[in-house]
C-alpha cells in the first residue's frame, strides 16, 4: 500500500494557493480550545477552513492579523483609486505617503 492508500495526512488541508496569491479571505479567530475549555487567552487563525489553523497565538494579535488580512485588499484598492481618480484634491505630501504605502505593498508581494 502506498501512503495515499491508507490515508495521506495532506487530504485534510485546504490546497495551498497558487504561487504569487495569499490564503483567501474572510478569515476568522477562533478560540483555541483545551481539554477542558478555552486555553489561556490563545486563539487560531482559520481561512474558514477548521482543518487548516495557521497557529494558536494571544487573541489580541491573532483579531489584528485578521483584520489586517480581511481589510487589505479594499485599503490597497481605496488608495489606488485616490491616485488614479487624478489625485488633484491631495497635498504634496499625501500624495507622497500614498505612493510610499503602495509602493511597500508591491515589494512586499513576494
């Protein structure tokens, strides 16, 4: 028997995406669950699949990763289409920390 024959462990995860593109969102905090209850203050980052956590981390950072994650998308599109709508209401200065902001983005994409 091969090892997908008896139930390779990679089944239970979502597939991973495509190089060049992140782990869809909404995602979601969960509590991190202990043998009697919720553990300390600790919560797991999921994509809306349970299967698949990416970590148990403090709940405090694990809400700000997500809204980070869930909000980027339209914060990036907000501030690209400041720029494209001509940009002629924005300061000097606006218009420089925007581009720097998009700028950050796009090296970071890797």
């Amino acid at each position: 028997m091969t090892k997908r024959e008896v139930g390779d462990p990679r089944e239970h995860y979502a597939p991973m995406p495509k190089q060049g593109q992140h782990t869809p969102t909404p995602w979601q905090v969960r509590v991190t669950s202990g043998r009697y209850g919720p553990k300390n203050g600790m919560g797991q980052i999921h994509n809306g699949d349970a299967s698949n956590p990416i970590g148990n981390v403090p709940l405090p950072d694990a809400a700000f990763i997500v809204r980070a994650c869930n909000s980027h998308d339209a914060l990036v599109a907000a501030l690209r289409d400041v720029l494209d709508d001509g940009g002629n209401d924005l300061s000097p200065h606006s218009e420089r920390v925007i581009r720097a902001a998009l700028a950050q983005v796009d090296t970071n994409k890797e």
